[in-house]
C-alpha cells in the first residue's frame, strides 16, 4: 500500500520589531498575524512595550507568538545577547527585522548563522540619528533581501548600498482593502448646510508639522468658511506646541485634539470627515493619507516621501509646497475651490478612490516577498 507522505512543515518565521503600539508599522504587522500564522511557523520578538488593546482582536493562538523584551536603547548593549540567543534557539528559517534596533538583532543573528534568510525592513527615506545609520546599514548589507514600504525608500536603499547587487522588495502597506463603493461621492453637496470637517490621524510630532496644518485651517475659518479640524494620534515632541498654538490663536472651539485612535477604528473615522489634512516635513509611505484616499477623501498634503508615486495634484490630492509661517493665496484659493464646489470635490475624491482598488494588502504583499512566488513590485504598487 502506497504511504501517504508527512506533511510538509511550515518555514518558521521570526518577526523582529520595537514597540508594539498605534503606528504605522506596527498596526501593519498586527494586520497580517492571522495570515502570517496561517502560512508559517510564527514567532514576533517585540523589543519594548506592547499595548495589549492592540492584541484584543486576535485569537488567543495568535496572541501566543508574541515574545516581549524589555530593551530600550539605553540597554540593547546589554541586551542584545540575550535576544539572539533567544532567536537562534527558536531556529528560524526567515528572520525579518523591522526599525534600526531590530536590525541591529537581526544583523548579529546573521552573522552566527549565514544560513537564516534575513529580511531587513527599512520604512524611511532618512536615519534618525548614528545609531540608525549604522545598524540599519549593517543589516541592508548583510540582508539576503532588504523590504521597503515605499518605491522612495527604494531609490533611498539603492543609494545606501552604492551599486551593490541585493534585491529589494516593495511591499504594499495597505492594510485594509478599499471598500466597494466610495463613502464620500456626494459629500460637497452638504457643505452648505454644515461644518466642513478637516481630520488628522498620527503622532504629534515635529515632523508632522502640526503648526501649519492649524494655520491653515484657520486661514479658512478667517475667510468665512465653517470649518473644524479633528486631531488623532500619540503625544510627541510637538504635543506641547500643538496645544499652546490652539490657545493662542483662540481656535479651541474649531480645532480638537481627540486622543490616540484605536487602529481599528480608523475606517469608521474616514466616513465622518471631508478632507484629510497632513503637511508633513518628510514621510516614507504616509500610510494614513493612502488610507483616507481609499474612502474618497479629498487629502491636502505635502508632496513628500511616497506621496507623489500614488497622489496627483489636482487629480487625486491637493498639494501644499513648502513651509507656511502663513498659508499663501495660491494654496488658500485652490482649497476653497475644491470645498466650494461640489463638481470638483467629487472628482478628485472619485479619483483619490479609485487608483487604490484592487490593490493587494498588506500580508499578501509580505508573504509574497518572503515566498519563492514573489510578484512584481509593479503589480504591488500600480505602475
């Protein structure tokens, strides 16, 4: 009698990544564990806090992968032994590594072990400070293949490795498929009869440039128009300013600072506001302005990182250049039109919808990566 043959078992994948909390990076990873568990042997390495509320929509099975090391910078030359030791024992066959202090685990872990595959995930167009620079660099070196989130960082990767032969993957960071019908087709038409609703949803940071976006909008409000702009994200560096610049301009009644947003909810918030408004110094894939075009908003936005591979001004965005001690005519008049008439917000909105549909997420995007069966970064991306 003919034996079935043993199944065959599933690669074990190790995910490396720094605080599990309301970012970017983070809430695309959290996307993707259902399938990443289907598919592989899983095992995520957190060097830092996780925000257990961001675990509550997983199973308990998948809740399980999780591994947590206490290791703020100030202690990863101390700690970074211990995490390898670890990794290495979990015997991988593929190591990712997302952010600058995961690529340092990943580069060392690489260098006892040449037979892991490495992954380094690289999500900007710009290192933070020497430590980054570094161990970022020595990861993309000793990488099999380095990921991006965007095709920017990818002309940014190719500059760092000066001509070496390493392939790069362009991976979609969508992590929601766009609904079947646009939400906000329509929605001009109303803005005669109530407030038209500005929305921000990321971190108060400097490099986000909060400042602006609020001049802006009060530019509107001083022009007649009855606009309100609603604040989503995690305290930063520019939380402090961002409160006194509220006051000082008297804007407490029209601009709002709700707080950290469950990612979970983001989609619903989408629906509730008209134009999505974020004047960012430098993004890598701006994944919050991808997500409001996906529902129809109008997005005015700084031309910066991959903004302009997947947004056209006028088209599909409205874009904002420079920095604004105060918004100039050109910038004002060109949003007052798009507010004003119903014709014109439709159709950058229909626009802005329709070049997202049908794009692949998130986990399909990285599993195609990390598989033999990898697609073209065209086919992610579009073009």
């Amino acid at each position: 009698m003919r034996q079935t043959p043993a199944a065959t078992a599933r690669e074990k994948l190790v995910y490396v990544i720094h605080d599990l909390d309301i970012g970017g990076v983070e809430v695309a990873l959290l996307s993707a564990i259902p399938a990443l568990c289907a598919r592989y042997d899983l095992r995520v390495v957190a060097l830092g806090y996780i925000n257990p509320a961001l675990l509550s929509g997983l199973s308990p099975a998948e809740q399980k992968v999780f591994t947590v090391f206490d290791c703020p910078t100030s202690r990863m030359p101390f700690q970074a032994h211990k995490i390898v030791a670890h990794i290495r024992a979990l015997n991988p066959d593929i190591l990712v590594c997302s952010l600058w202090r995961s690529s340092w685990i990943g580069a060392k872990v690489k260098a006892r072990v040449p037979g892991i595959r490495l992954y380094a995930f690289i999500h900007s167009t710009r290192y933070f400070h020497r430590l980054d620079r570094f161990y970022s660099r020595l990861a993309m070196r000793r990488a099999d293949v380095v990921l991006v989130d965007a095709q920017s960082t990818r002309a940014f990767v190719e500059r760092q490795l000066k001509g070496k032969e390493k392939p790069i993957g362009v991976v979609s960071f969508m992590t929601h498929p766009s609904p079947p019908a646009n939400p906000h087709i329509g929605r001009a038409r109303q803005f005669k009869d109530r407030t038209v609703r500005f929305l921000f949803i990321g971190s108060l940071s400097k490099v986000k440039n909060i400042p602006d976006a609020i001049r802006l909008v009060a530019a509107l409000k001083e022009r007649g128009h009855d606009v309100c702009f609603d604040l989503y994200g995690r305290p930063r560096d520019s939380y402090e300013e961002t409160l006194a610049l509220i006051k000082k301009l008297e804007l407490e009644s029209v601009v709002r600072y709700r707080g950290p947003l469950d990612p979970a909810e983001r989609f619903s918030v989408f629906t509730r506001y008209d134009v999505y408004l974020q004047l960012s110094y430098f993004e890598g894939m701006a994944m919050s302005v991808a997500e409001a075009m996906q529902y129809g908003m109008v997005c005015v936005v700084t031309p910066v990182g991959e903004i302009p591979h997947y947004a056209k001004d006028g088209v599909s965005a409205i874009f904002v250049h420079g920095q604004m001690a105060s918004p100039g005519e050109e910038t004002l008049s060109r949003i007052q039109r798009v507010i004003s008439d119903t014709a014109q917000y439709d159709w950058i909105s229909a626009h802005a919808f329709q070049y997202f549909q049908g794009k692949p997420c998130y986990a399909d995007s990285l599993i195609a990566h990390l598989s033999e069966n990898k697609v073209l970064d065209e086919d992610i991306l579009g073009r």
